[in-house]
C-alpha cells in the first residue's frame, strides 16, 4: 500500500506541474494575442486615417480639375497657349506636382513624373481640354 501511496504522489506532483506549465503557456498565449489585437487595432487607425487623407486628396484634385476645365475653356478661346502653360504650372503646384518649365519653345517640354508615371506640360492640358479646343490649339493628334 506504501507503494501504491508513493506513486500516486507523484502523479499528483507531475499533474499540477504540468498544470502550471499549461497555465504559463496559456497566460503567455494570451498576452501574444492581446499584443496582436492591439497592433491590429492600431493598424485599422493608420488605414482610416490614410483612407481619410486620399478622399481629401481626390476631392482637392476634383475641384482642381475642375477649375482648371473652366479656365482653360475661357483662357483656349483666346487661343494663348502661354497663358495656359502659366495657368497649369500653378495649378500643378497647387496639389504638389513638380512641373518642370519648358526646355524650349515650340512644344518642347521635359516630362514631368506625377503619380508614378511620366507627364509633360502639354499632355496635362489636352486631359483638361474640350475636345475641340484641344485640337483648334495643338492640331489633330494622330
């Protein structure tokens, strides 16, 4: 019976220190999961904010576009193309895009990098432009 007793104390023992190593990892566990939760969280925060910023962004670049349709519009009509390259140039630095000034004369101009991709002066004002304006002032584009 002695035996028996002895045995049965150590089972007791290797249970409750497996219970307390089980417990750790567990608390452990849980403190990685509450970490991961709070970065999460944080990460939803910058993404709002960041999606915040973009819509305000969008609609700064809306409304300038829109302001730069209406003046180029009255400002083509006059047929003054210099007028129009001014009136670009602040627009464009207006909403922070580096715009480069003319190399030359005569539609030579240096592209311009906007957004990941290469602009010049005169494409930006045929993207604004009417239709018809856009050809009365730059001709046909093949």
């Amino acid at each position: 019976m002695l035996g028996v007793g002895y045995v049965w104390i150590k089972f007791q023992r290797w249970l409750s220190s497996d219970l307390r190593d089980m417990n750790a990892f567990s608390k452990h566990l849980d403190e990685k999961i509450n970490e991961a939760a709070l970065k999460l969280d944080e990460m939803g925060r910058y993404a709002e904010e960041t999606r915040n910023i973009a819509a305000d962004t969008n609609s700064q670049i809306r409304d300038l576009r829109e302001e730069m349709r209406a003046g180029f519009a009255r400002v083509a009509d006059r047929g003054d193309q210099e007028l129009i390259l001014d009136i670009l140039y602040h627009v464009c630095s207006q909403i922070g895009v580096d715009v480069q000034p003319l190399a030359g004369r005569g539609g030579d101009i240096r592209p311009v990098a906007h957004g990941g991709r290469i602009l010049t002066i005169t494409q930006g004002i045929r993207s604004v432009l009417p239709a018809a304006t856009r050809s009365r002032i730059f001709g046909r584009q093949h």
